[in-house]
C-alpha cells in the first residue's frame, strides 16, 4: 500500500484472517485501541457471561478495514465525535 505506516497485513499470522469478509485486511490494529471506549464507531455486541456485561467484537471489522485509519487516529487523539 501507498501508506505503509498505516498499513500492515499479517497473513504468517497463526489467527489471520480473524474476521472474516474483508479483501484487504489491516492488522496494525490487531489489538482494537477502541475496545475499552463505551461508545465505539464498530459493531460490538454485549453478552452476559458469568454474571457481567463483556464486550464482544468477534463480527466488528471497523479496526481491520484500511479505510479507518485516520477515523481511529483522530479518536485516538481526543479529537472524537462519539461523545468521549
């Protein structure tokens, strides 16, 4: 990709592809920055396990998808529009 810092597909990955439906898959946000926000651009659900509310981003793909690079960065930086 032109960017590559904004860019990284691991398909050595022992896990890749962790989630499924995407061409072009970038794995520099392996690990969501966004998981502890309450209120996240991607598609978490919430599930009762054990008696507690758990976030569950199995079929979120906001993080993974090129296209959200800047959108992460600038929520990142305080800069968000989700009201955190």
């Amino acid at each position: 990709m032109e960017h590559s810092y904004r860019f990284f597909e691991n398909r050595d990955c022992k896990y890749f592809p962790c989630h499924e439906g995407l061409e072009h898959f970038n794995c520099l946000f392996c690990y969501c920055p966004l998981y502890a926000r309450t209120h996240c651009p991607g598609k978490p659900e919430y599930k009762k396990i054990n008696g507690k509310t758990v976030k569950v981003c199995m079929n979120c793909t906001f993080p993974h998808r090129p296209e959200n690079y800047d959108r992460i960065i600038k929520l990142l930086s305080g800069d968000s529009d989700d009201g955190e």
